[in-house]
C-alpha cells in the first residue's frame, strides 16, 4: 500500500482536544470533591466550562474512526492486535498500575508489598485513574474494528445512516428528552453506544475526505484553466464557525440565566453537534489547503510557512497522547495533597492558573518520556 500524505488537520485536532481534556479534568478534578452547593456561581461557571469543552473525547473517537475504519486503509485482526492493542494495555498497566498504587497509598497512610498486586487487579477491574476509562473504550472498539470494517463493507450506506440514526435518537436525543422532562419511565439505549456513533461517523469522514479530493482533482482540470496561479475549493471552512459560535452561545446562556440543570457525559446533543461540526471543520480546511498536485498552470506561491507549521503540529501531535495518560498526576498533587483548587480565589483567573499549572507540566514530562525509545515506540 503506498504511503498517504499525512493530513495535518488530525493533528490540530488532537492538540486541541488534549487542551480541551486537561481543562475538563480541571473542571472535574475539584467538583468531583467538593459539595458544590455552596459555590452557587463557580458551579454556573464549571458547568459552562464543561459544555464547551466535552467535545474532546468524541473528537478523538472520530479521529480514531476515521483513521481505523477508512476504506483504503488494510488492517488485518492480527495488526490491531500486535501493534495497536498492544499499545493500549501497555499503556493501562505501565500508568494505571502506579497510578492505583499511589490511590491506595493516599488512603492507607502507607505503604505495603501486597499493594503492587492489589493494583494490578485495580487495572484488571477497571478501577484505576478515572481517566484511564478511555483506554479500556479505545481497546474495546480496536478488538471490534476488523468486524466493523467488514460489515461496512457489505451493507449498503443507507442502512449505515439508519444504524447511526438509531444510536443518536436512542443513545443522545431521547436520555436528554428523558432528563429534560423527567421522564423515568421512558426507555433508552445505553449511553455507551455513542462511542460507537462517533467512531462509525469517522468512517463516514473518511469516505467525505475522498470524495473532497475527488472533487479537487476534477476542479484542478477546470478551474485552473479560468483562474491561473489559484485554485478554487470545494466548499468554504468559515461557514462552520457559524453554528459552532451559535451552540456555545446557547450553551453559555442555558447555564447563566434560569433554572437548567442537565447535566449528560458526551453523548449531551449539543456535544455530538459540536463534534461533528468541529471535526467536519477541521477535515475541510485541509482540503482546502492542500496544494494542486498536478496542472498545467502556475500555481501562486504561498507565503505560509507551510513545512514549519505542519512540522510543529506533527510533534505536538505525538505528544498528545502521554499528556493525556500524564495530566492528572499534577491535577492530584494540587488537589489532593497540596489541597489548593481553583475555589481558593476567583475562578475567572484560578482556572486558567491551574489548567496551564496541570498542562505545560504534562506537556514537558511528555517531551521527556518520548525521549525513552522503548516508550516512544511500542507506548507513546
């Protein structure tokens, strides 16, 4: 298989849902622990923030679904196994095993021998970091991703749609309505099945992303004749940043003003429309960036700095991932042995001090654990 050019907007996309995580996590962090009652305001202010900012996780589902299950991609059961499962329970014993430990340690004052295998089976059980959740989620859908693709490839697209349709009526619209209307008696789909939702809609950008470029290829044998020295593109990115400023707004405000308190994990509607938005963005822009690869006309030269830019999203890129598995170390010291929190001043100026204080930590010890061979290559 010939190698694919590597589409940088995955890359941006990853660095800015790994900031949008840490934020969340910060969020997270203090109003897991705290009885939030008596902080009326910050609550109205955390919630806004968790509005904005749920999109992360979905985002990086879609880009795992558009990556995994994208049609030109060949991926035998035997490669998810050895290379990128593997990935993943590395990753959930060489972080989660320590991370248990050291939960067992802040209880018990202590430290035994027998707590190394108290949290291997923490791990085994799921019971580690909260965060490490994901992990077990990422693994889930890796060992399904060969009958995934292969049922894809039998079904024709329209029962995909309907299938889709069916996980975000029962798994997003209706737990909502549910909520909203307090309606208990009402039955829906488990909340999980969103996951799968976000990972076949990254199928779904896959296949965009080639019909895009098909459509670049037959305006580069047109256009490019009427309009030397520039290309036209098929469709015009800023028409997202519409909806997407019209859905924070209203998320904003649904806190600020009245009485609305429902609260849902990521399969919130307002959150699956801002993933889909962002990501259906992000994929677009690149098409629209992408250079003619072949014509006849001149094309104008760019003044962008192009290689650099892609160059620094691809290393930010790569560490993505251990500033996600990192983050919540600096998080728990603050919190819970330091005990300071974004409560302690105003959260206008504490939150951004704490994210930055859990971020740019992360991102350094990431730099340096990448700088490990055997880390960078078979975990990070």
């Amino acid at each position: 298989m010939s190698v694919k050019k590597r589409e940088n907007f995955l890359d941006r996309l990853r660095v800015a849902a790994t900031c949008a995580v840490v934020l969340l996590h910060t969020v997270t962090g203090i109003m897991d622990v705290t009885d939030m009652s008596r902080y009326r305001m910050e609550k109205r202010f955390f919630l806004v923030v968790l509005d904005l900012v749920c999109w992360c996780v979905p985002v990086f589902v879609l880009i795992s679904g558009y990556l995994f299950l994208n049609p030109e991609r060949e991926l035998p059961f035997r490669q998810m196994l050895t290379k990128y499962c593997r990935r993943i329970l590395l990753a959930l014993f060489l972080f989660g095993i320590p991370y248990a430990c050291m939960e067992l340690v802040a209880v018990e004052k202590t430290f035994r021998p027998g707590m190394i295998l108290e949290s291997i089976l923490m791990v085994l059980q799921g019971r580690s970091w909260s965060h490490l959740w994901y992990l077990y989620l990422v693994l889930l859908l890796y060992l399904l991703t060969p009958a995934i693709k292969y049922l894809l490839k039998k079904v024709p697209l329209s029962a995909v749609y309907v299938f889709l349709a069916v996980l975000l009526l029962g798994s997003s619209i209706l737990p909502f309505v549910k909520k909203l209307l307090t309606l208990e008696w009402m039955h829906v789909l488990p909340d999980g099945g969103i996951y799968f939702f976000y990972y076949i809609c990254g199928y779904l950008f896959a296949i965009r992303g080639r019909k895009l470029s098909a459509e670049e290829a037959a305006l580069e044998q047109s256009e490019l004749r009427k309009y030397p020295g520039e290309q036209k593109r098929p469709g015009n990115g800023c028409m997202f940043a519409v909806p997407v400023v019209i859905l924070a707004i209203g998320m904003t405000f649904s806190r600020i003003f009245g009485e609305y308190k429902v609260q849902m994990a990521y399969n919130y509607p307002f959150t699956v429309a801002l993933a889909l938005i962002l990501f259906s963005w992000g994929l677009t822009c690149q098409k629209n960036r992408e250079p003619a690869k072949k014509s006849g006309a001149p094309v104008k030269k760019s003044r962008e700095p192009v290689k650099r830019n892609t160059g620094f999203w691809e290393k930010a890129g790569a560490l993505c991932f251990a500033v996600y598995l990192i983050h919540p170390v600096f998080l728990n010291i603050y919190y819970k042995f330091l005990h300071i929190s974004p409560l302690v001043f105003s959260v206008w100026v504490s939150l951004p001090v704490f994210f930055l204080a859990a971020f740019l930590p992360a991102v350094f010890a990431a730099w340096i654990l990448r700088k490990v061979p055997v880390l960078k290559k078979y975990v990070l």
